[in-house]
C-alpha cells in the first residue's frame, strides 16, 4: 500500500514540477523522497527489517505530500512558468541593456545555462552585435545541439557572408550529429547550391526530403536545380510536388510559380 501511494504523489509530483509549472526545488525534493522511500521499503523488507522500512518509507511519503501541498498553494520561487516567462523576456526585450539586465535576473535566480545564453545571443544577432552573440554562443556547455549548429549557422550567413567553408563545416558537424535533422540537411543542400555545388546540393535535398516528406523547400530547389540543368519534366514535377506542399507559405509559392513560368516558356 506503501508503495503504491507513494508512486501516486511520485506522480503528481512529477506533473506538477514538469508540466504545471510548480517550483522546481520542492519538487525535486519530493520526488527524490518518493523515490528513496520505495527503495529503502523494498530494501529493508528484503533484510528482514520490514518495521524500519515502514517507517522510513512513510517519512518519505509525509515529506513528500508537504512539497506537494507547498506546490499546490503556489509558495516558492523558481516555478518552470517564471523561468519560461524571464526567457521571453530577454527575447523580447526594447533595447541591448535591457536584454542584458533580463539575463542578469535570470542567473540570479537559476544560474548560468545554455537556454539563457542562447536566448541573448539571439537577441545581439538580432541587434547586430556579432562579437557580443559570438562570445555567448561559445558559452554554452553543449555544442553539439541542434539550437547551437542552427544558431551559430544564422551567425556565420549573418555577420561573415562570404565564409562559405565555416557555414558547410558547422553543418556538417550537425547532420553528423543528428543525422535524422531534416533541417539541417536542408540548410547544407542549399548552402551548397549558393555555392554552385550542385552534386552535393542535390544529395543533401534528397536526404532532407526522405527525412520530412512535408518540406516544400528540398522539392523546390531539387526542381530548381533540375531547370538549372535543362531537365525541365524532373523539374516541373519537383515543383508540382512542392506546390501541394507550399500551403500557406508565400515566398515558397512565388517561388515555385516563377520557375513554373520560366519552364512554360522554355517548352513553348
């Protein structure tokens, strides 16, 4: 019985902490408790000492079911909801120093981590601050995820243009990575295409579209490099497939309708 009702306020511990917004260090607490009463009971029965495991597995259940009730009356601070609603803010922010006044709080209160880092030096790319985004993009302490090869990729097409070999490398490094990212597949396919390296452009499209059936954008350019190439059918039958999958997306549907245009007139 034990066991099952301290699962039960595992539970509710574990909703209200991840998913309710609830403070994080109570919640923590209460579920370290939980998880340490079910193990002493079951330990301390095995040992023949069922009467200490009791005991301690109710004390984990008490303390347990407080951080609950304490979660539950909204006491505390450093709630997912509050940590979620200062990053925002840092995105949002007017001006540089209020950006950085937002971060400040932020760490005050949880400590340095890669979603704040990453949230200011978004808002200096966004404010043309390249060596300020730089300098947070190399504190972060995971420089593999999929946010840092996206962001330091919009860094490298922002502030040094002409760089072609940083932006394939850092893309490369991230397909490497997460070889299941349909969008980092893309952006090297197109990378590659501005470039004029169609062979290697095509490979990475193709791979970008295997990976997400749904993306217009890999259909697109596959058809625009196929009228690139003089082989107007693939071509048109890129583009009408990627017209079904545009929707709503404006600039692709321009796109693919002036290269439809550019192919009517090539077979009249």
């Amino acid at each position: 019985m034990l066991i099952i009702l301290l699962s039960v306020v595992f539970i509710i511990l574990f909703l209200q902490t991840f998913f309710l917004g609830g403070a994080v260090l109570p919640g923590i607490a209460g579920l370290l408790l939980c998880a340490a009463g079910i193990v002493s009971l079951i330990l301390l029965k095995k040992q023949g000492r069922r009467c200490f495991g009791i005991i301690s597995a109710s004390a984990g259940l008490i303390l347990s079911v407080v951080c609950c009730i304490f979660i539950t009356s909204g006491a505390g601070t450093g709630t997912l909801q509050q940590k979620e609603t200062l990053l925002k803010k840092i995105v949002s922010a007017k001006t540089v120093q209020t950006a950085e006044e937002k971060y400040n709080a932020y760490i005050e209160t949880y400590g340095e981590d890669d979603s704040s880092a990453l949230c200011l030096a978004k808002y200096y790319m966004k404010a043309d601050e390249a060596d300020k985004s730089r300098s947070m993009l190399f504190k972060l302490k995971n420089k593999t995820s999929i946010d840092y090869y996206r962001t330091m990729t919009e860094w490298y097409n922002k502030f040094d243009k002409g760089n072609f070999s940083y932006v394939v490398s850092t893309l490369l490094d991230a397909v490497a990575e997460h070889p299941s990212w349909a969008k980092g597949h893309l952006m090297l396919g197109l990378s590659y295409y501005e470039n004029g390296d169609n062979t290697s452009a095509i490979y990475y499209l193709k791979k970008a579209q295997l990976l997400d059936p749904s993306d217009g954008y890999s259909l697109c350019y596959l058809g625009v490099i196929s009228y690139d190439r003089g082989s107007y059918k693939a071509a048109q039958e890129y583009l009408k497939r990627a017209g079904k999958a545009a929707k709503k997306d404006k600039y692709l549907t321009e796109l693919i309708e002036t290269y439809q245009e550019c192919i009517a007139r090539e077979a009249a």
